[in-house]
C-alpha cells in the first residue's frame, strides 16, 4: 500500500473525529430554571421558559454542531407537544402563548437542544407553580402551591414570595417570604384581591418562577385585636375646673385600625357602658375627659366620684374590638391633724394597670404644682398614707400617682387641696379694762375675735412685774362658739399697795397659742392730806392700751356724800400723774375725803374707749374748834349755841348740855346742829349751863372738852 496514501487518510481520519467530538461537545443538556406566567397586559397569559445555553470548559459557549433548540408542554405530564422551535442558540427563553394558561391548573414544560448531526439533548420537566386559594370565614386567604420541579434545584431561593394586588389599578407587590403555605387575614371590606406565588434563582440565569394568578372576593368580619389600655389619669392642678381626667393606651396591633370609642361605666345598668367619645388614627392613643355641664362645671368631676373607662378599636369595615377591662379614677380622702401636724389619706385601689401594680407614690407641693416633693410610697397592697411635718400656714397640694412594676407607667389621681392654716391672721385678745373693785378686788374685762374666728381656750396670767417667766396662770375659759366677751374678777390681790399684771392667751385644740394679748395693770392711787387743807394726789399711768389712755377723771366723795362726784379730768402724762384738791372751803363736810382716779381708754380695733378704776383712798384733814361762852335766842346775831367746828369728823361726833341741875337739856351728832335754847319745846331760863363736846381725831384718838355757856335773854 502506498505510504502517502494510508498517511492522507490517517489524517483525514483525525480531522473528523475531532470535528465530531465537537459536535458532540459543542452541545449538551440546556439547564432549565424558570417557568414565567406573565401578567403584563402585552403577553397576558404568555408562559416564558428560562434555561442557560450549554458552555465548555472555559464558560464558553460552543456553537459548532448547533442547530436549535424546541420548547414541549403537557397539560397532563405525560403526553407533551412541541410548541416552539427553531430557536437560536443565543436566545434561551421561549414563549408559550397557549391562551388559558391563566385557568389551566399546571402544565409541564422541556426543553430540547439539536445538532446539526440530528442528536437531541433535553432538560429536566419545569412545571407552571400551582397553588389553590381558599377563602376562610371571607377575611382569611388560605394559599398552598407546588414546586416548579421535585427536588427543587439547588439553585433556587430556600423561600417563595407571596405577592398581593389590591386595588385593581396597582401592581403586584411583595407579601412575605413562605416556604410552600401562607394564609393571609385581609383587612378589606368587600372588595377583589391578587395572589401570586414567585421563586427565583439566585445561582446562573437570573430568573423567576411565576404562579398564575389566583383571586377571590374578601368581606373582612374580623374584630380589631383590642388596645391596651395604659392608664386611667387626672391632671394634678390646683384649679378645680381643670382637673381633667387623661386617658392613655397602646395602640392595637391590627393594622386597619382606624378610631377608638372612648366608653364610662353605666352608673345604673350594671355592667353597660357608655360612649363618651371617638378618637380617629391607629396612633392617636391618648383622650381628655373635659366634658363640661351648661353652667361650665365639670361633667365627671373625678375630685368627686370615681369612675371606670374603658376602650374598644374600630377597623374601617366598622368592626369592633372587645372592650379593654374597666380601670377606674383615684379618688383620695383626707383627714388632717392640726395638732400631731399630719394628713392623712387614704384611697380605692389601682385595678389592671399594664405589667402590673408596683406601688403609690405620694407627691406633694406647696406652690400650686410648681414644683413637686416626694413625700413617701406605699406597696401596691396598701392604699394609705400619712403626710407628717406639715408647715403651718401653708397651702398643699397632694397627689398619689400609681406606678407600674416596669416604672414607665403612672396614674395620678384626683388631686388633695387643702389650707393647713393653724389661725387666722385676725385672731386675737385684747384685755379692755382693769379696775379695782370693792378695794379687795379686781375686774378683768376681755375681748376675743370668738364670735367669728373659733378657739379652744382662753388663759388668763398674772404676774407682780413685767417679766414674762414670773406670770403663772390665774384662770382658763373653755370657748363657747359665738362667745367675745369675757370678765374675772381676781379676790387675791392688795390693791393698796401692788400693781398687777395681766396677760391673756387664746388656744387651739392642739393647745397651740394662736394669739396674744397686750399687757394691762391697775391703778395705784395715793395721797395725803397737808396742813393747809389741800389733799394731794399721785397714781401710776395706766395699762398698756392699744392707743393708749384718752383721760384721767378724779373723782372725790365728802363725809357728807354718799356718793363719788365727778372733780376735775386730767391730761395723760407718763409715769406717775398728780392732782391736788383744795378743801379749805370744805370744812364743815368733816374730815374725810375720799379719791379714786378713772382712766378711759382711747377708741381703737378692739374697744370703743373702756373704764379702768383705781382703788380708792381716804384723806383726813384735822379738826379744830372754837366754842362760844354765851348766846341769845332772842339776838338775830349770835341766836345758837354752835361750836364752831372745822374737818370734824362727822362720824363720832356727840354735843350734850346738862342743865346745873345734871339734867340732859340737848344732845346731837351732828356737827353742824347747835341748841336754840329751848327744852321740852319751851324757853331755857336765864342761866349757865354746862358743854360736853366730843369727836375722833385722824389719829383714832377722842378729842374731848367740857365747859360752861351762859343763855341770855
């Protein structure tokens, strides 16, 4: 055999099986990954399929040997047909346009690469993804779909996306993520909604399998899930027209909220409720009870009554949510205790506070709720508490808030307001007048603001000098409501010789002193009488008045009087006042002069000018005589035997004249008395008769003198 020859063959020989073992190689296995359901309006009902051109070694694509690739369907997965061919090695995708692809439940699909040399290779079986769509109590969608291919390849995603198209005129938007069910609770009234069930690949050709799409008529009869409701508040002010009480609550968890009804406990059905308002947005979650009447006063009055809110959610088809459980208003009571300086209060218990009642805290303020004081807590099981070291005079406002055990809840109640005044500032006791009485005693005359201001005692002190430790306490009065003066007369006293001084007190329940008095004393008065027949007079200024003494009056009562005669008035001077009386002319009133000095107060707030009295004082002048030693009836000058008698005590004063015979011809006790000469109504004979004359001098000794006086006729 020819060499050359055999060499031409063995080369041609070479060359075809290399171009062979190119076709062969050139093509392969199209790998399939997506079977689209298009929805566009363009290819509605179009099912796209998705696969990778075979490449080499080196990514490439290998073209020699390539003819086309064909696309197969099945509606039942056994019997399939060709629908497209002729499809160029570059493209990948074909397009199955049989027209009720949307109402089929599933069809399978290959795809089929050919060579030139007639080998065909064809990919594994993708069906259309079918899912069914139930409807449950008409709000609930139930969907359930089947993988594109069984196992599924490892290129897919691990989950399906759920898509929705609500309203018609929008476009398919993405759920959730599922693995193979979802049930959807739709929050529509009445109205169509979209499904479709997508899976991409996510390795390779970027694609999607897409279900056809599946719909249904939804009427939403689901109730809203029910808010919470956080707390039941009143605004602590200090104006009782706006303490408001302040509702708070979660927002509900469903998302077609659109309103809150606001609802109070039904006073008079038991268990019902009341609307009171409507609050619209899922995320408005707060309300104020400021109802007000026609006259402008609160409705609910939470200071006043307690009262239980509750709150349902509203979605937009008008379905309503259980309402929350009652929580009700705080409302505290109070008692005060001027003395032990507490209050005391107590209050109905916090119910359903969200994650729990903690405990109270009691705060309080004495500037209106400018700036607030913690005062104390109580635990959650205990409901009272006392306030203690209270200031006197001070206005309080207190408030018990409620806390929750995470903290970042309260509740305040309705606040306590009160005035924790131990007096008021027009309180007081005044002592009007101090006067000797009867020269063994002395009257107390007092007034006190008890006909308006109340008060638990009135405590009057005495002392012998101004120093307050010295004063030690003479007499307690228990008040009687209404009550404004009131009098003591003091027997223990020596008004001669001692001033004394007088203090008064009035007293609360809590035997506090809530006013004081100003410091009043008697008047001494002294004097002497002088030769010349003129009685001196000196007394101490007078008490301390509140505008201070107005006039002093002397008075003076002769032997001859019964009673005091007003003498003269005397200008106020400090200290110690004076006065002189002259009585030369007085001489036949007798010897005893007696004094006592009024002072009268100046008109001020609590007296319209009152009296104090001093004591009284005797002034003797001393006496003298002068007898005659003869007289005459029947003369018109000297017709009376008279001594001629001067301050002679009218008291202790006898005149007898003895005929000389020893036998009583007249006798008389008055000074100013003398004999006519006659005896037993007829004329004395001519003759001397025999004087006894007889007084008390102002020493207590007995001035005595006898002697003879001659009648003439």
């Amino acid at each position: 055999m020819n060499v050359k020859i055999v060499k031409k063959r063995y080369f041609f020989l070479v060359v075809f099986w290399a171009i062979f073992v190119s076709w062969v190689h050139g093509l392969g296995v199209p790998k399939f990954y997506c079977v689209s359901v298009e929805t566009n309006v363009e290819n509605n009902g179009n099912v796209k399929l998705r696969w990778d051109v075979p490449r080499n070694a080196s990514n490439l694509i290998d073209t020699v040997g390539f003819k086309e690739y064909a696309c197969y369907y099945s509606t039942d997965g056994v019997l399939f047909n060709e629908f497209q061919s002729g499809i160029v090695w570059d493209v990948g995708n074909c397009y199955f346009n049989l027209l009720d692809s949307h109402t089929v439940s599933k069809i399978w699909f290959y795809v089929e690469a050919r060579s030139r040399g007639g080998q065909v290779y064809r990919s594994d079986t993708l069906a259309t993804i079918e899912f069914t769509l139930s409807i449950t109590n008409t709000a609930v969608a139930g969907l359930q779909w089947n993988p594109p291919v069984i196992p599924p390849l490892p290129s897919y995603s691990s989950r399906y996306d759920v898509y929705v198209k609500y309203p018609w005129s929008s476009d398919f938007t993405p759920l959730v993520g599922a693995i193979s069910y979802y049930a959807d609770t739709v929050s529509v009234c009445n109205n169509l909604i979209q499904y479709q069930i997508r899976l991409s690949n996510v390795s390779g050709v970027s694609c999607q399998n897409v279900s056809r799409v599946q719909s249904g008529v939804f009427s939403d009869k689901t109730p809203p899930k029910q808010p919470v409701l956080d707390s039941v508040s009143v605004n602590p002010v200090l104006q009782p027209q706006k303490r408001y009480t302040m509702l708070g609550w979660e927002a509900s968890s469903s998302p077609d909220v659109y309103a809150y009804i606001i609802h109070v406990e039904d006073p008079v059905q038991l268990g019902g409720a009341i609307p009171l308002d409507t609050i619209y947005g899922r995320f408005n979650t707060s309300w104020v009870d400021s109802s007000t009447t026609a006259s402008g006063a609160l409705l609910r009055d939470p200071s006043i009554e307690v009262y239980n809110y509750t709150i349902a959610a509203l979605d937009s088809c008008m379905n309503a949510s259980t309402r929350t459980e009652y929580q009700a208003t705080m409302m505290p009571e109070y008692t005060l205790d001027f003395c032990a300086r507490q209050c005391a209060l107590s209050w109905n218990p916090y119910k359903r506070m969200k994650n729990g009642l903690e405990r109270y805290d009691i705060w309080y303020s004495t500037d209106g709720g400018m700036s607030w004081m913690l005062a104390g807590s109580t635990p959650s099981t205990y409901t009272a508490f006392t306030i203690t070291n209270l200031q006197y005079n001070q206005q309080y406002l207190v408030v018990v808030r409620a806390v929750n055990s995470n903290g970042n809840i309260t509740a305040a109640a309705a606040p306590v307001w009160f005035d924790f005044n131990v007096s008021d500032s027009e309180n007081f006791v005044y002592i009007n007048s101090v006067s000797v009485n009867d020269l063994s005693r002395i009257d107390i005359n007092i007034t006190t603001s008890g006909d308006t201001l109340p008060f638990s005692y009135l405590l009057l002190y005495r002392s012998e000098d101004t120093l307050s430790e010295h004063f030690y306490l003479l007499n307690t009065f228990s008040h009687v409501a209404g009550q404004q003066k009131y009098s003591y007369t003091d027997p223990d006293v020596s008004v001669q010789e001692k001033l004394y001084y007088y203090k008064a007190f009035l007293k609360n329940t809590c035997d506090m002193l809530v006013a004081e008095s100003n410091i009043a004393h008697n008047i001494i008065l002294r004097g002497i009488g002088q030769g010349d027949h003129k009685d001196e007079l000196q007394w101490n200024a007078s008490g301390a008045w509140e505008n201070g003494t107005d006039q002093y009056f002397v008075f003076r009562k002769m032997q001859s009087n019964i009673d005091f005669e007003a003498l003269d008035q005397v200008n106020p001077e400090p200290l110690i006042l004076y006065y002189e009386d002259d009585v030369s002319d007085l001489s036949m009133h007798g010897s005893e002069f007696s004094y006592r000095v009024v002072a009268k107060t100046a008109p001020g707030r609590f007296s319209d000018g009152e009296e104090s009295r001093s004591n009284d004082i005797l002034i003797k002048q001393s006496p003298s005589s002068y007898i005659p030693t003869a007289f005459s009836p029947e003369n018109e000058y000297n017709p009376v035997f008279l001594p001629v008698s001067s301050f002679v005590d009218l008291n202790h004063y006898t005149l007898h004249i003895y005929a000389r015979t020893g036998e009583l011809v007249f006798y008389t006790t008055d000074p100013n008395k003398g004999w006519n000469g006659t005896f037993r109504e007829q004329k004395a004979p001519m003759g001397v008769y025999v004087y006894h004359l007889q007084y008390q001098q102002p020493d207590g000794t007995v001035y005595e003198r006898s002697g003879t006086v001659t009648l003439v006729r």
